[in-house]
C-alpha cells in the first residue's frame, strides 16, 4: 500500500500510465531540480569557506579592516569556547559578515599602518559607547603620512587606497572605518555580551575573569587582552582603559604621540612613592623569584607599553605566582605583627619589568590617565553631570605644562585621506616630526567618569561650538563635521 502510494503523482494516477514523453519531461525537470540544488548547496559552502578565509585575510574582522581578536582563541567550538563561534554567527545574521574584495583588498592595503591596541577592561558595558564612535570616526580613513613616506611614496600605494580604503565604501561600524587602533574588551563572567549594531560588538574576549578590586585577578584580565592583542603583529603600542575612561585628544593626536614616544607609559623606575611597607619579606624567599626591596616598584593601573614589554607580561608566571602568595591583604600578619596589604596591579609589572632589567624602556612617570586625588583615600574623585564642562576638559590636559593648541594643530598635517591626492610637500620633504607632540607627564585620557555623566560628556566633546577637537564634533544633531 506504502509502495502504491509512493508512486503515484499529485492527480493519483500511477505513473506508469502516464506516456512516454511526459515521462521524460519530468524526468528532466527532476534532473534540472537537483542539478540547481547541488549547484546552490556547492555555492553555500563556497561562501561559507571565503567567509572563514576572509576573516583570516583581513585579520578576522567582519566590518572593514579592523584585525579582530576572536579568530586567536583556541580550537573549534566547545562549551567553553563558543563565543567566538556566537559572535560569527550573529554577524552572519545581521548582513555584516559579507567579505567582500573590497574588504579583503583594503586590509592588505593597510597591513603596514603599525596599530596602538585599546585594551578595555571592564564590568560589562561600556557606558560611553557613543562618544568612542564618535572618537573613531574621526580618524575614518586617515593615513599616517609617514606611512606613506616609509613606503617611498609609490604610486601603488596611492592607487590602492584610493581603489580600497575609500570611506565611501560603506562600512556599518566607526572601527572598521579607521586603520590607527585596534579594540580589545574583557567583560566580567556573567556579562551577556554587547547586542548586533552595537560599536564593541563582536571586540569581547572569549575568556572571563572574575576580576575583583585589589585582586591578582585584575592582573590574570589584563594579562588576557595584552595575550589577545599580541597575537596581531600590527600592534606596536598596547594601551589599558577602562568603562570610565574618556579621550582628552583626538584619535590622531593619541595615536602620533604614542607611536612617537621611543618609552613605555609605565613607571618601573625607583621613586617616592613606592609604599615601601607593601613589600613582604617573603618576596625574597621565592623558590624561583626572589624580589628585594631594591626591585620594589609602583605604577598606576593604566598604561600604554610597547610591544616587547607587553610580551614579558603576557608570558612572565614565576613573578606572578609569588605575587599571588604574597602581594595579598591580611588584617594581622604574624611574620609583620602589623596589618599588611598589598594590591598587585599597582606593583606587579613594574617590579616584574625591573627584575626583567627594561626599567630603562619604561618612561619612570607612568601617566596615562589623569586623575583626581584630592579627597584622598583608595579612589579618584568621580565626576558626575554638573563637572562635565569645557574648562573642565581643558584643565584635565594640564595647560600649564602641556601646550595642547600646538600639538593639535600639528597633528593635522600629519595625516593623509587614504585615496586623497598627496599634498605636493608629501613625498618630497623629509619629515618634520622627529619629536614629541607632547610630553610624557601630559595624560591623555581621564577617568572617572560614570555612567550618569555620559549624556552630558557626548553633548559637550561633539559639540563643535566647544572646540575641543576629541571627536567628530556636529554643528547639528544632523551634520556631523569631520577632519581634514
């Protein structure tokens, strides 16, 4: 019965009974059925393959040049390491994951563009994500013109990002966009990650560490965005911000200054402040590491290293595992007879860079970020609503010291459109920036600045009637005004 009814077409008669020639056309138009089925099903894997050698080509990033971290972590999906394998996949949904050759061609166009690594560690979200789009969008498509100079200025570098790396090609994401930085998050266990369309979707590491304040762990996290931001040889400066973190200068200005600073911002070298009683007379007594209190050191947090010492950290364990038995807080310590603490992401790498021998290579002034410490105590001052002002701004790049009209001003004839035309100065001059924008001891970021003040601080730095030149200002909520 099964049989008979297998056999039979869609009026219920039997196909035998059917002539000869109809026979045949169906029989033909099954063959045409499956040829084009094999054919869609062949064409599917073909763009499934191209996707995951794009990823690879253009440095595992689905929107643009921007070299990704995801593709560096580990084997194939398993429970543990299936984020990357969700962030694909959501990409694949959303329509970005399409790469394309223009894609493919401006990344290898801008291979030689040497990176500076924004390494975020985080909670979760990052509360001023539209300001850091708005700070990306300034440096869409810029060139570095030493680039262009390093590369005798030939006529195919010119042609191929005028061909490639036009903004005009339209990329969804202000990261993608812009060939100076790279963006590295590390989010808390727990955090569900950020939704399709935000800026830092798809930037977040796979690996969590539960990260609490004073903790060894902070250092585990941060050992984890420099092991990620180490595995693209295009990054030359890695640099650690936080969720409160916010630009006191353009991308450009950042950029230039950094990659023209021959030291680490970190401070390994002896000073004043080194809180001498945070060292333990057991760091001398390590089986395989004894620190002494001639290599005790401290630096703030935050940090921009090159990439030689961002490695020492990355691979250095014999350090670290006397940090985590003995840089700890204990209310009574019976060796001590007094109450000791000790918080390893203030000690940890510049004692490790000192016991290394690369204090020389650090700038012995660590400052990053600038800070408020006027109420004392383990914490800046955080900024809310009401502090966030123009003077403000201007007062947090230290204008006593650090002449931040000249360095902006310089800044913009450093820069080239990729697919411009080339100033006629270009390839003919000899650069003219052999120094420092600025000086090691001026910040370039501040912090705290909480999530209630993010409304307030996109207002003002994308305010063009402010003319604080951090991001892509609008002189409406409509026109968005870009540089050079």
């Amino acid at each position: 019965m099964q049989e008979d009814q297998g056999t039979q077409g869609a009026g219920g008669s039997p196909l035998s009974a059917r002539s000869p020639s109809r026979a045949r056309k169906h029989a033909a138009t099954a063959a045409r059925l499956l040829a084009g089925a094999l054919f869609w099903c062949a064409l599917g894997a073909l763009c499934f393959a191209g996707f995951g050698i794009g990823r690879l080509q253009c440095g595992g990033d689905v929107r643009g040049c921007f070299r990704h971290p995801l593709h560096a972590f580990g084997p194939g999906p398993t429970e543990d390491n299936a984020a990357p394998l969700r962030v694909s996949q959501a990409l694949a949904v959303s329509g970005e994951a399409s790469f394309s050759t223009v894609q493919q061609k401006c990344a290898s166009a801008v291979d030689a563009i040497p990176r500076v690594a924004l390494l975020f560690l985080t909670r979760g979200a990052l509360w001023h994500e539209a300001l850091w789009r708005e700070w990306f969008a300034h440096a869409a498509g810029l060139v570095p013109a030493d680039v262009i100079r390093a590369g005798n200025c030939s006529s195919q570098i010119f042609s191929t990002m005028a061909a490639w790396c036009s903004v005009k090609e339209p990329i969804g994401n202000a990261i993608g966009a812009q060939h100076l930085f790279s963006v590295y998050v590390h989010t808390q266990p727990g955090f569900i990650g950020f939704p399709v369309g935000s800026l830092f979707f798809g930037t977040e590491l796979p690996v969590h560490v539960k990260a609490t304040w004073g903790g060894f762990d902070l250092v585990d996290a941060t050992k984890e965005l420099l092991r990620a931001a180490l595995t693209d040889e295009r990054n030359k400066k890695l640099m650690l911000v936080s969720e409160s973190c916010i630009p006191l200068y353009p991308p450009t200005l950042i950029y230039q200054q950094l990659m023209s600073e021959p030291k680490s911002r970190i401070n390994a070298c002896p000073h004043r402040h080194m809180m001498p009683w945070r060292w333990h007379p057991r760091m001398a007594r390590g089986e395989q590491v004894r620190i002494t209190p001639r290599l005790w050191r401290k630096t703030s947090q935050w940090f921009a290293i090159e990439r030689g010492l961002a490695r020492i950290i990355a691979d250095d364990t014999a350090v670290a595992d006397l940090f985590r038995e003995t840089c700890v807080e204990v209310e009574m310590d019976e060796e001590l007879d007094r109450k000791f603490e000790c918080y390893s992401d203030e000690h940890y790498m510049p004692v490790l860079l000192a016991y290394a021998g690369k204090q020389e290579e650090t700038d012995c002034t660590g400052l990053i970020m600038n800070v408020d410490w006027e109420e004392g105590g383990p914490h800046p001052i955080s900024y809310h609503p009401d502090n966030v002002t123009e003077a403000t701004m201007r007062q947090l790049r230290k204008p006593e010291q650090c002449d931040s009209a000249a360095a902006l001003r310089l800044t913009k004839e450093m820069f080239v459109r990729a697919g411009a035309p080339a100033s006629a100065g270009l390839c003919t001059e000899e650069s003219p920036w052999s120094n420092r924008l600025l000086a090691p001891s001026c910040p370039l970021f501040a912090r705290k600045f909480s999530d209630a003040t993010a409304d307030a601080v996109f207002q003002l730095l994308t305010d063009c009637r402010a003319r604080l030149d951090i991001a892509a200002c609008r002189q409406s909520p409509d026109e968005r005004v870009l540089p050079l």
